[in-house]
C-alpha cells in the first residue's frame, strides 16, 4: 500500500470521526445554552467549528487507530466535554435529559443528512466521488455507533444521564453516585470482559451484542429511511 493510499484510507475514518464526536460535544452545548446554562457559552464551546472541541488524542488518534485495526466494526473516543452546570438549568432534572440525549441526538441526525447526500454521489466526479462515497458511509456508520454506545444508561455516558432524570428519585440517587466510576466500567465491560473470555474459552463480548447489533439495526433503519438500499 503506498503512501498516498494509506492517506486515503486514514481521511475516510479520521474525517467521520472527527466532525461526530465534537458535534456531538457541540451539541450538549448549544442545547444546555438554550436551555438557561451558559457555562459552554461564556468559554466559547458552543460552536460547531470542529476545532473548539478536539482533543488530539481522544478525538484523532485513539478512534482512528481503532477504527483502522478493527476494519471500521470498534470505535471508542472522545472530544474536550462541553462543561455543564445542571444547577443553572432552568428545570435542571428535566433539562438534563434534553442536554443528555443532545449529543446522541446530533449523531442519529448527522447520520441521516449523509444518507440522504448519496443521492448527490452522481453529480461528482468519479474518484472524488468514490472517496466521498466511503466517507459517507463510515459516516452514518460511526455517528450510530457513537448514538448506541453513548445511550447505554450508565454515567458518566448519555444515557446514563437520561435515566437518572427519568428514573424515580430513590432509584436515581443510587445510579448518579455509579458516575465517579462508571468509566472503569465501561472498559471492563469493552475490553475486560472479552479479554477475560478468551482466556476461558468463552464468549463474553458484551459490546457486540449491546452496541454492534442494535447499531447495526439502526445503520440499516437509516439507509432504508434515506432510500439508499
């Protein structure tokens, strides 16, 4: 493979990734800010120019090294995290679920956009066509995996956030106070667990059937929604 090749190859991850984990920071952001906290506001967060939020080791590294040595199935990153102040929402326990769900939000919405832009492809020229093409698809792809993984009701992720607002306050309690080390986790459950499995010779990827499968299902939802298969 040569040089020019592996830039290609690099652009068509990096890209995708790149523009889904910090819309999906800015988002947080811009919701929290409508919703009464300007914290993200006031510190210049609220923007969708990529570059407020990349952090270039979670954001460009980390997931695109993944993405590329797992052949586009794993991806696991971040940005810089938007700070919020739930105190300052106007209605902070309903709010929060609005400013959870925000960023998973964006990414089932940036997915559907690259959708429906296939139906673009032909007024392109061939080779840039073709690299457009597969950074569309690597698109909706990783802008579903981010939604599904980030949805998992487990703080400090999204939907962790969401259930704590939606939950009664006595089963609430006891799943915010999981956020100091929910992240731990969540990597025994991503790479711990598997890990573990293969030394025993079993199957324990719970990452594949709590992420890969519905992601899949969505992917396909979208495409079929979008008109492209």
């Amino acid at each position: 493979m040569t040089w020019e090749q592996i830039a290609v190859e690099f652009s068509v991850w990096v890209l995708p990734v790149l523009l889904a984990v910090t819309l999906h920071e800015a988002a947080h952001g811009w919701v929290a800010w409508k919703l009464g906290d300007d914290t993200a506001y006031s510190l210049g967060r609220v923007t969708f120019n990529p570059v407020r939020h990349i952090d270039p080791f979670g954001t460009v590294i980390l997931p695109g090294l993944l993405l590329f040595m797992s052949g586009g199935k794993f991806m696991f990153g971040f940005a810089k995290p938007v700070p919020v102040n739930f105190m300052r929402l106007r209605k902070p326990r309903r709010d929060m679920i609005w400013v959870a769900a925000a960023g998973p939000g964006a990414n089932i919405l940036i997915a559907v956009v690259c959708g429906a832009l296939f139906h673009l492809l032909p007024l392109f020229p061939e080779s840039f066509g073709r690299w457009l093409e597969l950074n569309l698809t690597n698109a909706i792809w990783i802008n579903v995996l981010l939604a599904v993984f980030n949805m998992i009701p487990l703080p400090p992720l999204d939907g962790g956030r969401v259930a704590v607002g939606l939950l009664p306050r006595s089963l609430a309690r006891p799943l915010a106070r999981v956020e100091s080390f929910g992240i731990f986790i969540i990597l025994g459950i991503v790479f711990l667990l598997p890990w573990i499995g293969g030394k025993l010779g079993m199957t324990l990827n719970v990452f594949e059937w709590l992420v890969l499968y519905p992601a899949a299902v969505v992917s396909n939802a979208i495409l079929t929604l979008t008109g492209v298969q």
